[in-house]
C-alpha cells in the first residue's frame, strides 16, 4: 500500500492524516513519529568564541528549571562543546531506525556530534554539506520525547549550515549572542540582516563579557568598551536584551562539566521573557 511520502502532488494517498503534508518544502527536514517540538529557538552568533554555547546551555538550563521538557540540538559540529558543559561524556545509542539523545542529569536532551563520535578530541574534516546533512540528521533520526523548547547551538557565522538549518528546521526565532567590541562590527548585523531576510525574527540579543566585576572593590569594569547591546536592539526593533559578565567561576563551572548546578543563572530573567 502506498504510504505518504509528504508530498501531495505526488503520494496519492488521500486523507493521510499527516499534518505537515499540505506544506511539504523540499529543504525542510521532517521528525520521526516518534518525535514531537513544540518550539525550536536557534542560538547564533556572527564569529566564534563569543559564547554562544554557553548561553544555549544556560537557557536550556533555566528552561528546564521552569518545568519544560527541554532538549539541545548541538549544530556547532565542528566545535561540539555543549556535552562537556554539562559534563556528558556516553555515546547516543541506536533505538530501532532511530536514535536516542543522551540526557543530562537535570533531563535535558541533548544530541551533539561529540556524543557520536568514538574519540571526541577527533576533528571533523568534513565539507559544508555534509556537516549540513548531518544536522538535518540530527533533527529528522533522534528521538525527540515530547520537548516543549528545543535549543539550536547554530555553528557561527552566516555560512553553509546556518543557511541549512534556517531553510530546513521550523525555528521560532533567534537569539544573537555578541560582545561589546563585535556589537559594533558588522559581522553581528549581517547574522541579524540574514535572519530578517529568511523571515526568522531575531527575540532577543545577548551581550556577553558585557562588563566585569573588580574583586578587590566591587566596582563594574567594562574592557571591551561601553555596551552597544541596546543601540542594536533599538536599531532592529528588538525588546529582549540581556548582558552577561565575565565571570571566571561561569567558566570554570563549563570547564567541570556543572552548568546545571549553578545557583544564579545570569540568563534567568531573559529566558523567562523569551519562554
Ligand atoms: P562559542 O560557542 O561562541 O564559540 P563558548 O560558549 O564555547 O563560545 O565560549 C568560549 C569560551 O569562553 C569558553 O571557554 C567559555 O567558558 C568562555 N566564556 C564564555 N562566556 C564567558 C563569560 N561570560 N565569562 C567567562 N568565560 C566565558
């Protein structure tokens, strides 16, 4: 019996039931049945090292805190560092045709490149469209339990995969993630500029290593210069803005594999808002 394939020009089959049938796209990346996001928020950067990991993990983990059932897709698959903030270190196991994501102890899901791989210091010398395919992969073959929020650690930049995973995943929205001395380059605007030209609206944008505290007298230092998080904000028309310190005992916390012990999240109030 023929069986449908999502495509109504083509199955035949009439009344199949599946929801997402009549809107089938060629570039979008379906889930099992087994599987069920009720909404998918990527987090994105324009360059690497500004954190966008860690704040991916710190909104999961107050997502998580607030009683949903939250789950990370890792599509940073040349550098995978969400396992190690929360301290995963198992392989995912094959579950029939599926796969099944390993879950923190604070039950978040979590799929990353790191949790397959044999040895996770190996590097990934693959080409765009195979890291792209496999986070279509990621999406499509794990077995997403009932996730009320799922978490996109978006690779940086507006290249190859972020392209993909804008075309093919159903992102709510976006979260950018910058520091005072990138604010003012272009490289963030041009994430923010791709995003309004693929109609994915940015929520909100988070300014990391923002300011420090001085130890020694308290006082707020800002090394990276004045914030620019609000003139951006104001400039495209976004309401959510959070800024994060640099805080050596967040870092530590990462490095020890603990982000879901941390007793203040600095994300809290902004994750609240975006939830
Ligand atoms: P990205 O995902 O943008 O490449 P990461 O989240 O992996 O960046 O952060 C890069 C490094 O900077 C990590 O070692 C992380 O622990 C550290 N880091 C990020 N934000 C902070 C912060 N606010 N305070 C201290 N260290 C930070």
């Amino acid at each position: 019996m023929a069986e449908c394939d999502f495509d109504c020009e083509s199955c035949g089959v009439e009344d199949c039931g599946e929801p997402e049938a009549k809107n089938f796209n060629i570039f979008r990346a379906y889930l099992n049945k087994e599987s069920s996001v009720k909404k998918v928020i990527g987090v994105v950067s324009g360059k690497g090292g500004v954190g966008k990991s860690i704040v991916t993990s710190l909104l999961a983990v107050e997502a998580s805190r607030r009683g949903k059932k939250t789950a990370i897709l890792d599509a940073d698959i040349t550098g995978p560092s969400i396992p190690k903030a929360f301290g995963l270190t198992g392989n995912v196991v094959p579950e029939g045709e599926h796969i099944k994501p390993c879950t923190t102890e604070g039950g978040i899901d979590v799929m990353s490149l790191n949790l397959v791989l044999t040895n996770e210091s190996d590097p990934v010398i693959w080409r765009g469209p195979m890291i792209a395919s496999v986070v279509k992969q990621f999406w499509t073959d794990t077995i997403w339990d009932k996730e009320d929020i799922m978490f996109i650690d978006m690779p940086p930049g507006t290249g190859d995969v972020t392209l993909t995973v804008f075309q093919s995943l159903p992102l709510a929205g976006l979260v950018v993630v910058s520091t005072p001395q990138d604010l003012v380059g272009m490289i963030v605007e041009k994430a923010m500029k791709m995003a309004n030209m693929m109609d994915i609206p940015v929520l909100g944008i988070v300014e990391n290593m923002s300011y420090m505290r001085c130890p020694d007298c308290g006082k707020i230092l800002r090394p990276f210069g004045e914030s620019k998080a609000e003139a951006l904000a104001k400039k495209y028309g976004i309401k959510l803005t959070a800024q994060m310190p640099i805080d050596p005992k967040l870092a530590e916390t990462v490095d020890r594999g603990e982000i879901e012990n941390i007793t203040s999240n600095p994300l809290s109030e902004f994750a609240a808002a975006l939830l």
